[in-house]
C-alpha cells in the first residue's frame, strides 16, 4: 500500500488517484491509486489540510518522493445559468440552505438535488443535471474546529480572514 503523507511540487509524471469533492477534503483516506500496471492501494495521510486538495496537485511519501496525482472525479451536478442578477440571487438562496456553490462563467454548480433544482428553476434560471469535477467555494475565513462560544469576558484573536483558492471554471 502506498502510503501518501505531504503535498509535493506538480511537475512530476505520475499514477493517478481520481477523488470526488468530499474525498479530496479529508485528512485521512484509503483509497486506489491508477497506475500503469494496475490498481494499487493508497492511503491518504495528511498532517493537514486548509483548503481541499486540487485538481493537479501532487502527493508524496513521508521522505517528499512523490506518488501520486490527485485528479477531480466527474460527479452529478446541477448548472444553473442566468444572468447576473438571477445568479447573485440564487447564489444568496443556495447559500442560506449551506448548500456548496461553485462559480463557472455565466453559471453556478450545485451537487444534483431535485429540490435544489426546483428551486433553481423557480428563480428563473436554465437548470441542466452534468457529470462533471466539483470545486466549490469552501469558505472565505479560516475554521479553528474549536467549538465554543464567545462572551463578554472571552477575547482572542483570530487572525485575518483567508481567502481560499479557488478555480473558475470557464
């Protein structure tokens, strides 16, 4: 079994490990990686992961040697095209159901959901179902994963905000 645990540089040929969205934000994972010579177990070892692994990115072992290529599965999604106006509204109304939203060119990308699309579509909006990559935004601050909540005598700083990466799809 392979065992990745690092992020490395992206230059390198390598076997691939094909991860939908909710794969590639997980510290931990045992997976298949695709190699020339067949499939090959792999797990997925990260100290830490900010923001979800990137349609690209490489992973190496414990001494930097890189393994593997990370690559975003194709899963079912909702488009949503409109305009602007019809877009920024629905991108306020997936929001307030915490739904993940991705932003494409004219368009925004939603996990397949009938009620999602209803709601879509009731908006206005051409509403198509796709088998396509996944990278929603995951959030403009930085989560601690510390739960407590905050009184008048509790003060801490957190830092500033993080804009994460993203990639617009065209």
């Amino acid at each position: 079994m392979l065992a990745c645990t690092r992020l490395e540089p992206r230059d390198a040929d390598l076997p691939e490990v094909w991860l939908d969205f909710d794969e590639r934000q997980k510290r931990r994972l045992k997976t298949t990686a695709h190699t020339a010579s067949g499939e090959v177990p792999l797990a997925i070892q990260l100290e830490r992961v900010a923001t979800p692994l990137c349609d690209g990115e490489v992973l190496g072992d414990a001494d930097g040697a890189p393994l593997v290529r990370v690559r975003a599965r194709p899963e079912p999604l909702l488009r949503a095209a409109g305009q602007p106006a019809q877009l920024t509204r629905a991108a306020y109304h997936l929001g307030n159901r915490h739904a993940r939203v991705e932003l494409a060119d004219g368009a925004l990308m939603t996990p397949a959901d009938p009620v999602m699309a209803q709601m879509l579509t009731q908006l206005g909006l051409t509403v198509e179902a796709v088998e396509a990559p996944f990278s929603p935004e995951v959030g403009a601050y930085h989560h601690h994963g510390h739960g407590h909540g905050h009184d008048e005598h509790h003060h801490h700083g957190h830092g500033q905000p993080r804009i994460h990466r993203f990639v617009l799809r065209p």
